[in-house]
C-alpha cells in the first residue's frame, strides 16, 4: 500500500458505515436518484452520439466543428474543477473536523498532504468523470474509434483533473493565510456567484441565436471565429482536446498529452513545497474565533412592521430574514437563481421567433404552459432549497422555540410567510415578463397570473409543513437536509401537482383559444366543463395550502409532546 493511503481509510469506512446504517426513505432516494443519473447519462451519450453523426457528413467542417466542441467542452469542465477545487480544498486542508487529531499524530506532513491532496482530486472530479464518460464513449462509438481512444481517454482525463484542482488549491492556501478560513468561506461564495456570472455572460456574449436568422448566414464565419477566442493553445482543456482528437484516428499527440502530464506533476510539486510552507499558519488562522458584528437592519423591521401580521409572527419573520441575509451562502445563491432569470427573459427578446413557423397562432399562445411549468419547477427547486429547510435551520437552537412563549403555529406559518414573499414576486416576475416578451394572448396572461398566486400558496406551503413533518436538526447544512427522505418526497408531490395544475388550466384555455379563433361559440358542455377545471385547479391549491400548514403543525405539537 502507498504510505500516504492509510489516512484515508477512515474515511471510506465512515462511508461504507453510513451505506450500511439505512434511514427512512435511503430506499426511495436512491432508487429516483439512481434513476434520473441513468437517464442523464442516456440522454448524454445518445446526444453525443447523435450530434458526431451529423459531423461526419460534413467532412472537413465536421472535423473542425468536432475538434473545437471537444476544446469548448473541456474548457467549460477546466472552470469547474478549478473552482471546485477551490472550495472542496477548503474544507478538507482547513475545515475538517479529524485534522486537529491528524495533526496532532505523529504522521509525516508529506503524507498528510499527499492524502488529503489525493481527497481533495477525488471530491472535486467525481461528477466531471461521471460526466465525461458517456460523452466521450458517444464520441467514440460514432466514429467506431480504436480501443487506444478509450485508453487515451483516461489517460488524458486523470492529469487533466489534478490541474484546476492543483491551481485552486494553491488559491486556497493563499486566501486562507490572508482571511480565517471561515471568513475564506464567505468569499468563496461571492467568487462561486461571479463564476456563475461571467459563464452566462460569456454565452450570451457568443450570441447563439443568430444562427435563427437568415440573413445572418454571412456571419456565420464570424460566430465560429468567437467561439475559437477562449480556446488557446496555453490552455489544459486544448492540449485534453487535441490529445483525444488524434486518437479519434488512432494516433497519439505526445507533445499535448506529454504537456498535461508534465504539468500535472509540476504543479502537484510546487503545491507541496507551498503546503510546506505556508500550511500551518493558514490552519493556525482557521482555528481563531470568529469576531461578528451584526447590524440591527433597522430597515427591515420598519418594512416588516407595515404587513399584516400578528406581533408574535412579525417578530418570528424579522429574525428569519436577518438570519438569511447575514448568511452569504443563502443569498449568494437565491441572486444566482434571480440571474438566470434574466437570462432566461433575456432570450425572448432577442429571438426572433415570428420566423420560426412552429411558434404563431394558437400553438405559440399554448407556449404560455411551458412557460408556467417552468416557472412551477423553478418554484419548487426555491421551495426545496430554502422553505423545507426553514424548521430544520434552527438545528440545536430548537429548545429555544418549544421552551419559549410561543405557539407552534406562530412559528411554522412565519415561516411560511418568509418564503411565500420572495417566492411569489420571483416566479410571478418571470410568468408575466415571459408572457408579455412572448406576445402570449391577454386571456392567457390573467389565468396563468392567477394560476402563479395559486401555486405559490400551494408549493411554498406544502414544503414548509413536509420541512416541519421531517426535519433534520442535526444536519450539517440546508443541502443535506433537501436530500433528505422528506425533500426528495416533497419534490415528487410538488412535480406531480404542477404537473397535474398545467392540465387542469391547459385543457379549458385551448378549448377557448381554439373557439375563439375558429368563431366556433362554446357549448354549454363546454362551458361547464371548463368552469369544473379552474374550479378544480384553485381547490386543488388550497387543499395542498391549507392541509399542508396543518399537518406541519401537528406534527411540531406532537414532537413538542413527546418526551425528549
């Protein structure tokens, strides 16, 4: 065995332990998350395969276009690891919670950093391996390439991972020996949203939608010479890129393979000699205490004070958003979501879509419930994320609630009452402005507002009272606690009732749609029927509202009763 590898056995039997240790709903979680991995990875080889299929049959274009998609796609993965290495070194040098014993043991500092270095590469690129092997054996059945492509694949891929991961943990040890490492956090989570940023900027920048448009057929040459400006020969993801193209033809680039290897290497050294260096004083740092000076948000209560609320549930809401925007981590990532947003609206205006025939009359009016699932998906990832963690958040502060003179309503419904606001102007903001950048009917307009105001009631309220029914106070963070037995059940009631809430408003408003436009006047039948759909829509809503909210607060009551 390598020296170095026995430090990291305790934590695979840790893993292997939490395999074996089963809870409530592992069954269930696994099953839908092995389910949906399967299907992603179909979907990824299927339109690898697909798209280097329709390459081939332009010859000397395709290979160009195949051989710049490669340099694109290993350059969109050198980002993510070298980010992700960032944040996953982090934790593992500096924020673990076995490195005060580790270091206080007699083991060599080499060894230390060789295995966590090792931990570090294998939490940082696990999904870019899981992502690329379907891709590139899509790649690879398409174009019926020898076996030396596959072997050359991993041999490419494994010093490519230990590049960004290399670079950004170097980046790490600099941010923590300038900030303690907690405070480093923090950071690292405004860089993570500027990250985020600046890809979706620089997508936009490339301006895909021109090739919808036919007089811009000229300019296609121009589009491909901007997507050639981020890939440069001084760049890992090239030298991955045309070390695989060359297998493809079953050769081998030793000089673009030979550099990635010798890169990796280079830098594994230099972040050892720094690790020796400068380690112990950024860990030193990473135990200092943390001096927090919070603001009162004086704004904040004079808003709060103008809702309609009781004084106990005013006073719950104030303390519930000062704790969320006193953590950076929480709104990092709901101004994260709010960006793609824009982005999203974004396209509507600059797509032409009167040229596309597929998008007028009555079928682009039906485009309004696209529109409307989406906003219903992206409600429900908000409500998932940040309204069932809500109960959970308070961890071991908890006793402070039961113990305090409260009632356990007061509590759950200010919870409610912190996601609804943020939730309904969020998905409300994007079914209108989508609406009205697609030029969607005026009926439509007002019955997917209302169905918004509805499903915000419905969505917000079923993840607060399933966050009250199965909370995990003793979580680590708000993610574990989504992934929970009760996040991924809250996911799959919340899916299939916007599912069901798209059908009971799509029917009747296509029915009317496509009588209005026919001059056809509805029965009476029809009339009826429509009525029995939005009726059904609002009480379905409000049922998942209103039961919701009270089986969450039952079962506080009956966790508040129970001995313990």
């Amino acid at each position: 065995m390598v020296p170095f590898l026995y430090l990291l056995l305790p934590s695979l039997w840790s893993s292997r332990n939490r395999a074996r240790r089963r809870e409530r709903g592992d069954s269930l979680r696994l099953t839908l998350f092995g389910a949906v991995g399967l299907a992603v990875m179909t979907a990824l080889f299927t339109g690898s395969f697909w798209l280097t299929l329709q390459l081939d049959q332009y010859a000397e274009l395709g290979d160009f276009l195949l051989r710049l998609g490669l340099s694109w796609l290993f350059l969109t993965l050198l980002s993510f690891l070298a980010f992700s290495g960032i944040v996953t070194a982090l934790s593992t040098f500096f924020l673990s919670d076995d490195l005060r014993l580790l270091l206080a043991a007699p083991i060599d500092k080499a060894r230390l950093f060789h295995a966590r270095f090792l931990r570090t590469i294998g939490q940082s690129s696990w999904m870019v391996v899981i992502f690329l092997l379907p891709v590139l054996t899509g790649v690879g059945v398409a174009r019926c390439a020898p076996v030396g492509f596959y072997v050359t694949a991993g041999l490419t891929v494994l010093p490519f991972a230990v590049i960004p991961v290399a670079l950004g943990s170097g980046i790490t040890l600099v941010l923590v020996n300038i900030f303690p490492a907690r405070r480093a956090r923090d950071i690292l989570m405004l860089m993570s949203l500027l990250f985020a940023a600046s890809i979706i900027l620089l997508l936009r920048y490339m301006q895909p939608e021109r090739l919808l448009r036919v007089e811009s057929l000229p300019d296609v040459t121009a589009f491909f010479t901007t997507l050639q400006l981020p890939i440069t020969p001084l760049l890992p993801s090239f030298w991955a890129g045309e070390a695989l193209f060359a297998s493809l033809h079953g050769g081998y680039d030793l000089l673009h393979g030979g550099a990635l290897w010798t890169t990796a290497l280079g830098l594994t050294v230099l972040l050892r000699a720094a690790n020796d260096r400068w380690y112990f004083t950024g860990f030193s740092k990473a135990q200092e205490a943390r001096k927090t000076s919070f603001s009162r948000l004086a704004a904040l209560e004079r808003v709060t004070g103008l809702l309609p609320l009781w004084a106990v549930r005013r006073t719950l809401l104030v303390k519930d958003l000062k704790v969320f925007l006193r953590d950076v981590t929480q709104w990092s990532q709901l101004l994260l979501l709010c960006a793609l947003v824009l982005v999203y609206l974004y396209n509507f205006r600059v797509l032409d879509l009167d040229r596309i025939p597929y998008m007028r009359g009555v079928v682009r009016n039906i485009y309004a419930f696209l529109n409307l699932g989406l906003a219903g998906l992206v409600m429900a990832t908000v409500c998932v994320r940040f309204v069932f963690p809500a109960v959970s958040a308070e961890g071991a502060a908890y006793w402070i609630i039961r113990t305090a003179p409260i009632k356990l309503g007061d509590f759950l419904w200010s919870k409610f009452w912190t996601g609804l606001i943020p939730v309904f102007v969020l998905t409300e903001s994007l079914t209108m402005a989508g609406n009205e950048l697609m030029g969607i009917d005026p009926f439509l307009k007002v019955v997917t507002a209302v169905a918004i105001a509805f499903m915000s009631l419905a969505l917000v309220g079923l993840a607060a009272g399933l966050g009250a029914r199965y909370p995990r106070f003793g979580a680590d963070n708000a993610t574990q606690v989504a992934g929970s037995f009760g996040g991924v059940t809250f996911m799959l009631v919340a899916v299939f009732y916007v599912l069901v809430s798209i059908v009971l408003l799509g029917w009747p408003s296509s029915v009317y749609l496509i009588s209005r436009v026919r001059d056809i006047p509805l029965s009476a039948a029809q009339q009826l029927l429509m009525g029995g759909c939005f009726l059904t829509g609002i009480v379905l809503s409000l049922a998942t509202w209103w039961l919701s909210m009270r089986s969450g607060v039952r079962a506080l009551e009956q966790m508040d009763s129970t001995p313990g």
